[in-house]
C-alpha cells in the first residue's frame, strides 16, 4: 500500500466549509489513475523517529515539503530525522500542473521562521539540511532575501551542518539570484522538472531556459559552488527529450542531476502517462554519468532531498577524485 497521503482539502474553523488545496484545479474532470506497480509502493509511516521529527517541526511551527507535496519517501526520511524544510508558508503562487502544495494568495512572510528553522536544525543534529520554499511571486525579491536569512540562521544555530537549497526561479526579479547565490549555501539547486516541450502543460508559470540560465548562472558567479536539478518521467516525455536535458544541463555546467516517477496527487493532477521501469531509470543513470554528472540518483522514487545527505558526501567525493 503507498503511504503518500493524498489531501485535496483545507480544514478551516468548525464553521467554515474545507476550502480546495487547488481552487484552479476544481473545474478539471477526474483524470483516471494507473495502478501502481510493485515497485513504487512503500509502507505506511509509523516509527519512533517518523514521530520526534513531526514534533520537532510542529513545534517550530513550521512546513514541510516531505508532507504538503505528499512525497513517498517521508517515512523514510524522518525515522532518520531527515527533513526538507519549506519556508515563507504553505501557499504558493504558482500552479502548476503535478504539484499539491496549496494554490492562492500566500500570508506575509514570518520574520522568525529564519530562527526557527535553525533552532530546528540544531535540535534535530543534522549534518546537512535542505531548504526550499513555495513561490512567492508576489514579493519584490520573490523571497530571495528569507532565503538569505534562512542560511545565515542555520550558519549560526548550526555551523557544522552543510546546506543545500532548493529555489524558485525568482523569474523576472532582477538581482534576486545573485543574493542568494552570494549567501553561499554548500548546494544550489532548482529543478527543471520536465522537458521543455510540456512546460506550458505541466510548468506553465516558468520558462525552460531561465531556469537553465539561473543554474548556470550560479557557476559563473561561484564556480565552487555544486548545482544539481531534477526532472520528473512519466509525465509524457520520449528519452531522446531526457537526453536533451541532460546535455543542457551538463552545458550549464550542472553537477548533480536527480531523475524520479511522476506520482499523480489528486484526480484533478495531470494524470501519470506511464510507471517506468527500474531498469529504464538505470539507463538513465549509465547515460547520465557517461555525460560528465559527478552525481546520479534514478530511481523511481528519487526526489530532491531524498538521501541529500549521504548524496551530498558522495558529490563532494567526486569532485575530491575527479582533482
């Protein structure tokens, strides 16, 4: 049985009606959902360590992308007390088509989300940490500024701990990017999430080739910095598409490329056009390293954060052997 929790609704007062995570989404028809296939089901979260990380972050008030993206692996990752930290809310701008973070109009950002989250980090004794946010479209900076607070307060509640982030595109907020790059988290990375053909269907707020831009932008500005990105499968893509990413990528200079299924939240989500096969993801993973990555994760149930920690030891490794 797959442990993702699919959560459609937002619970308000006793008196008020549960409001829709994705009001944009209501209209759509029920697209149908494809069985899943043996290997991308995994078990229900029950552990002590799941529990403590969940108490941990309730007390700082604070949000999550392992649960308002209703990723797969959070039983995993927080019997661990490995947690992705979402920051400035749970609301997001954007939205686009494979995501369940909730949709609409975000509350002003939390001037001591930036402590809490390093006191959080600190409490849970974590050696390396991700932070990623919704878009915030509607700042000036489009948030880039909290990002920056965010990691300094990790520096001085944690300094041992590494950092990687996990950023918007801070699309048309001119010198956003360099505040953050100038920041210097350990990793900076943005995923690109598709192909450049479904944009406009499954990432209709961005554009393929800013992104690209920002990631290459942050090795011109640090070269020592290691940047890593993402994309989805299943979602309608032909490999040759998947290899024109990574050529892209390896031509931004991009260290570190993640590759996971496509898993539909809701009925109103773009459906999942395809499972695909463990041994297709290990092809994945051959081609990608034969272009240059110094990391690789394919898998079907890669994601981002997944194992950032110990991947993130493993990049630094490469890049030590590769001189």
């Amino acid at each position: 049985m797959s442990m993702a929790t699919i959560i459609n609704t937002i619970g308000g007062s006793s008196s008020d009606k549960a409001k829709p995570r994705h009001p944009e989404k209501q209209a759509r028809p029920d697209s149908p959902v494809l069985r899943k296939p043996a290997w991308i089901r995994v078990k229900a979260p029950m552990s002590k360590g799941y529990s403590e990380t969940r108490d941990i972050v309730r007390s700082k008030n604070l949000h999550t992308v392992c649960e308002e993206a209703s990723c797969p692996n959070i039983g995993e990752c927080w019997d661990k007390k490995h947690a992705t930290m979402m920051i400035m809310g749970d609301t997001c701008t954007r939205a686009c088509a494979f995501c369940n973070v909730k949709t609409g109009l975000p509350n002003a950002l939390d001037p001591d989300e930036p402590r809490h989250v390093g006191e959080a980090v600190a409490e849970m004794g974590l050696k390396h940490v991700v932070i990623t946010s919704v878009d915030r479209d509607d700042l000036a900076d489009g948030g880039a500024e909290h990002f920056v607070k965010v990691v300094r307060a990790i520096r001085v509640a944690a300094p041992d701990t590494t950092i990687e982030i996990l950023t918007p595109d801070f699309l048309r907020k001119d010198g956003a990017a360099e505040i953050v790059i100038d920041s210097k988290p350990d990793v900076f990375n943005h995923n690109l999430e598709t192909v450049p053909r479904l944009y406009l269907s499954i990432r209709p707020g961005a554009r393929y080739f800013h992104s690209m831009r920002l990631l290459e932008k942050v090795k011109e500005r640090d070269p020592e910095m290691f940047t890593k990105s993402g994309i989805m499968v299943g979602l309608g893509e032909t490999r040759a598409e998947v290899m024109q990413v990574m050529d892209d990528m390896r031509s931004a200079g991009i260290d570190f490329i993640t590759i996971g299924q496509y898993l539909q939240p809701t009925r109103k989500h773009v459906p999942v056009d395809r499972f695909v096969h463990p041994d297709e993801f290990k092809s994945y993973e051959t081609m990608a390293r034969a272009k240059g990555f110094l990391m690789v994760a394919a898998s079907p149930l890669t994601r981002s954060s997944h194992h950032a920690g110990e991947d993130f030891a493993r990049l630094r490794a490469a890049r030590e052997a590769k001189g």
